[in-house]
C-alpha cells in the first residue's frame, strides 16, 4: 500500500506536467521555457502555491489569484487521473519495473486523450516518442508474451521482446493507415488523421500486435456508439461531424492494457 501511496504522489505530479503539455504542444510552445507555469489568460506566472496539484484548484475554487479569471477542470482531471491510474498500476503489478512500463503508457495515453478532444491534435512528441519509448522499454522491461514470441522462441527474451513491440508498432499502424486510405477512396474525404496512424504506432509498441489490434476494434466501438449518441443528442450532421477518434484509441488502450496488464 506504501508503494502505491507513492505512485499516487508520482502520478499527481506527472499529471502537473502532462497539463503543461496538453497546453502547450498543440500551440507550439516550448515545455521548457518558461520553465515556471503562467496563466493562459493574464500571463502572470503561477506561485508554487498555487500550483499543488489538484489542492489548489481546489482551495482557488478554480479561479486565478492575480486576473480571477476560471481555471479549467480539465487540470484537476487529468492529475487526479493520472494519480489514480499510477497507484492503480502498482497496486495491481507492485513495485516491479513493469509498472514503470505501465505507468509511462498511461500517462502517454491520458494527454493524447485530451489533446485530441480538446484541440484535434496528437502531437509527435507522444506519439513518434511514445513509440520510441515502447521500443526502448521492451529491451529494458522485456515483455514475456507476444506473437514475436512464436517466432522467436530460440533467442533471447529480449531479442523476442523487441521484435514484439517492433511487429505490433509496424503492423497495427499499417492496418490503420490501410483503413484510413480506403475510406478516403470510397468517401473521397479523410476520415482518419495521420496523428491516429502514428498514435496506434505507440500502442502496438507497449501492448504488442494483439493488444493493438484489439484496442483498434475497442476503439471503434466505442467511437461508433459514444458518437451516435452525441450526435443524436446534439442534432448534428453525421455525414460531416468530426469525432476525436485518438480520443477513443486512448480510452480503449487504457482498457486493453488493464486488461491484460498481467501480459506487461
């Protein structure tokens, strides 16, 4: 229980930082300067004290100290979210490098999630570097199942699980991108973005082919019938509405890997 209690904390604080980049990627700002977070609408920067997370929207009852304009309950969200989500991953895999693994993807996913609901945009510094990461995290933290494993069987744990997250990160994406051009050929206008494409990448590289492919389908469904829904709900045109499907891609991959975090 300690070690999640920690994770919590961890992930309060990797939330903190995932809003500066929910923030600031999508305007092409750096998330290194100003080092110090500032208030979108005044510009004023932020007092330490009054950036604790979650505690201080809390205790600012979501408005600024220095223009009171409100602040978003977004930021406490995706804290809280993240938090939750880092306990959770230790609690259920305990204080072992796996979730490490875990918890980087979870991470990953929440601001992709955000991002795409919030701005239509999946930037390539979680999606190409999540990639990336998955690589370099199935050598570090070797995954132990997988289709490659069938391959691959005679070398290396390692080797296998490299060649995991490489097969699920190619394949998934290329699925994808086949998907997105064949609607483009029957509908003549793009359903899928290529920041999809590049997000499923970044999946297929932690989850492996299976849990890659199983988060396309999970996805699907779930935009299919959230969207139909809003679209009901709100009136608007379903030929032309525009669903934030990286969204989806997101909410399903944390499912996927819950489920089958035993396999991480």
């Amino acid at each position: 229980m300690l070690a999640a209690a920690l994770a919590f904390v961890a992930g309060l604080l990797i939330g903190s930082f995932l809003n500066v980049c929910i923030y600031r990627l999508p305007r092409d700002l750096s998330v290194a300067k100003p080092s110090r977070s500032f208030c979108p609408s005044c510009e004023n920067t932020i007092a330490w004290y009054d950036n604790i997370p979650v505690l201080s929207y809390i205790l600012l009852r979501a408005r600024c100290r220095q223009c009171g304009a409100h602040i978003s309950i977004r930021y406490p969200l995706v804290e809280l979210t993240t938090a939750l989500w880092f306990a959770w991953s230790v609690y259920a895999l305990g204080p072992v490098p796996e979730a490490l693994r875990l918890c980087s993807f979870g991470a990953i996913l929440i601001a992709l999630v955000v991002t795409d609901y919030e701005e239509q945009i999946l930037p390539d510094e979680f999606t190409l570097g999540g990639t990336v990461l998955g690589i370099v995290l199935s050598l570090a933290i070797p995954v132990h199942t997988g289709i490659a494993h069938m391959f691959l069987y005679d070398q290396s744990e390692r080797i296998a699980s490299l060649g995991e997250a490489g097969l699920g990160a190619a394949v998934s994406s290329l699925v994808l991108w086949l998907l997105r051009w064949l609607y483009e050929k029957v509908r003549h206008r793009e359903g899928l973005g290529l920041g999809d494409v590049k997000m499923v990448a970044m999946i297929g590289a932690f989850l492996g082919l299976q849990g890659a492919i199983l988060t396309i389908m999970v996805g699907s469904v779930l935009g299919s019938v959230i969207g139909l829904a809003f679209v009901l709900l709100a009136r608007k045109n379903a030929a032309t509405f525009e669903l934030p499907y990286g969204s989806f891609l997101g909410i399903a991959g944390l499912l996927v890997a819950a489920w089958f975090r035993a396999g991480f």
